[in-house]
C-alpha cells in the first residue's frame, strides 16, 4: 500500500512538471498584461508600451499596459504579487520600490520574495541642476558658494524618499554642502520652481533637463551615474568632479509573481532583449530619457538585495524618513 501511494505522488509530480512545461512551450496563448504602478508619461510607463507594442508583434498575441498607480508603486505591485503565476500578469517596476522599502521599512509585501526577477531594462539619470541666479555651475562652484554662505541653498527633488531625494543626500554627506530639502510631489513641480528660480537647487530625472540646459534657463552640475548620460554628453558625473564611489540611477526592471516558472522567465527575457536591441527602439527610449540596460533575471535579483542595503543604510544615516 506504501509503494502504491508513493507511486502515485511520484506519478502526480511527473503531471504537474509535464503540465508546466507544456504551458512554458505554447506560452503565449492568451493576452499577456504588464502592470505599471504609476501614471501614465513617465519612464516605466514608457518602457512597458515600447516593449508591449514589440512583444505583441512578436507574440500575436494582445499585450495590455494597464496602469495602477497608488502608494508610491504598492498598490499595482500588491496586484502582481497575489496574480497566478503563469506569466499573463507581469509587473514593470523601478527603484522606488527598494527607496520605498529603506524609508517605511516595511512594505505590503516583500520584494525578493513576492515577486519573480525576469530582467534590468533601463535606466535613467539624475542631474543636479540650478538655477542660473544661484551662480554655481559645478560641484566645485556649490562647496564653494556654499563655505562663503552657510545655509544659502535650498533644493527640490520629486518627493520625500525617491531616488532622486536619496542621490542629493548623498551629495551632501560627500561635499559638506548644507542644503534645506523641499520634496515636491513629482519631478515637475519641482523642476517648475527651479526655473522660475523659487528654489535654486533641484534633483530631478536627468532627461527632463536637457532643453533648459541647452538655452541656459538651467545649469547642469552633474549627473549620479559612474558613466555620461547619453542625452548630455558634455556633462561630467559626480565622480568625474571627485565623488568617488558614486553611482546611483533610477532602473527599471520586468518582473513577475514569485514561483513564475523558469521556462516562462527564460523566454519573455529572450524575447524582450531582442527588442531592446532593436535601434529603433532603442532610439525611441533614448528620446524618452531611458537607455536601454540589459541585466539577467540574476542581475536584477542581486541588485534589487544590494540596492535595498544601500538605501536602508543611507536613509539611517541622513534620517530620511517616510512623510
């Protein structure tokens, strides 16, 4: 009777692994949604309409964006993570949800283990910028200006606790600048009072910038990436001005609900690396403001750890905290 029942489960296992890469082998067979947890506009949303177009050409099969923002991320997250696992509803997220979890220290649901990593896609910079009235065009220039005049600056960034606030707290940890923060809710307000010179310093995603930069209503002091942004060739980065190790950017990433099978994941990353290989779709995401950045589902996986640590420890030790 024990044999019997032990072959019975072996028999089951066998099914259900036949059963999965059976649906590995015909997977696409019906629409496929990729979950964006924010607006529409911005660079996930971006991506996930470029790589949804694509992979519906290459699927022949309907690819939904569907955004839900909410909760900085969580709440669309949140619906990917408690989604089947099958590889129909697939998640498009960025780093906020690691600088999310190292201010709340505790989100809705756990980044490594509720969700599946498939691959890196992009990534955007971000820039330091003032206003031409506040006479600084370098970090150089800011450590100085700022030593002559204590407390002279202020700066904006896209919110309280987004990569962008954590780059600048970075900065000012590495040079002794003292800067007020004034989080904004969103990049544009904050890029918008920069401009008309209410604050003289903000953080923004670096490829908002580029057209102020080349009329002079803006000056760039840097970018946060180790290499120059593509869209503002001649600007150096914080390490080419001395802040070395400094590279911080905002990444955008595929992923899916935890237990996704490994055949799936190989496929949609085959799949979408074609794409991202396309110079045309290339082109279009460069204009976007987003370059293209292949990384492995393990790549993703381990930045998602090391990028969680580093956020958690920074935002001790500059006392940022969710509002």
């Amino acid at each position: 009777m024990r044999f019997k029942t032990l072959f019975l489960a072996a028999c089951v296992v066998a099914l259900t692994l036949v059963g999965i890469a059976a649906r590995a082998d015909t997977y696409p067979s019906k629409s496929v949604r990729i979950v964006v947890p924010y607006g529409s506009g911005g660079g996930s949303d971006v991506l996930a309409r470029q790589i949804g177009t694509s992979l519906q050409q290459a699927w022949g099969q309907g690819v939904v964006v569907y955004n839900k923002p909410g909760a900085s991320g969580n709440i669309g997250s949140q619906e990917v993570v408690h989604a089947a696992a099958d590889g129909y509803t697939l998640l498009l997220q960025n780093s906020t949800m690691v600088t999310n979890l190292a201010v709340m220290g505790k989100l809705p649901y756990d980044p490594e283990k509720g969700l599946t990593p498939i691959m890196l896609l992009g990534i955007t910079p971000i820039a330091l910028v003032a206003h031409p009235s506040a006479q600084v065009g370098s970090i150089k220039d800011l450590v100085a200006v700022d030593k002559a005049k204590p407390d002279a600056f202020s700066y904006g960034s896209c919110g309280t606790g987004t990569p962008h606030h954590f780059v600048m707290e970075l900065l000012k940890q590495k040079t002794g600048v003292a800067a007020v923060h004034a989080g904004y809710k969103g990049c544009a307000p904050a890029l918008t009072d920069v401009l008309g010179g209410q604050v003289p310093l903000a953080v923004v995603s670096a490829n908002l910038v580029t057209p102020y930069a080349k009329d002079g209503r803006l000056r760039i002091l840097g970018v946060s990436t180790a290499q120059r942004y593509g869209l503002l060739p001649d600007t150096p980065t914080f390490e080419e001005q001395g802040l070395k190790p400094f590279d911080f950017s905002i990444w955008f990433a595929l992923m899916g609900p935890a237990k996704l099978p490994p055949a799936i994941v190989t496929q949609i990353a085959a799949d979408v690396e074609k794409i991202l290989a396309d110079p045309t779709v290339q082109s279009n995401l460069s204009n976007a403001g987003v370059e293209p950045y292949k990384g492995s589902a393990q790549d993703l996986a381990k930045l998602i750890k090391s990028d969680a640590a580093r956020y958690l420890q920074l935002a001790k030790s500059a006392n940022i905290k969710a509002e």
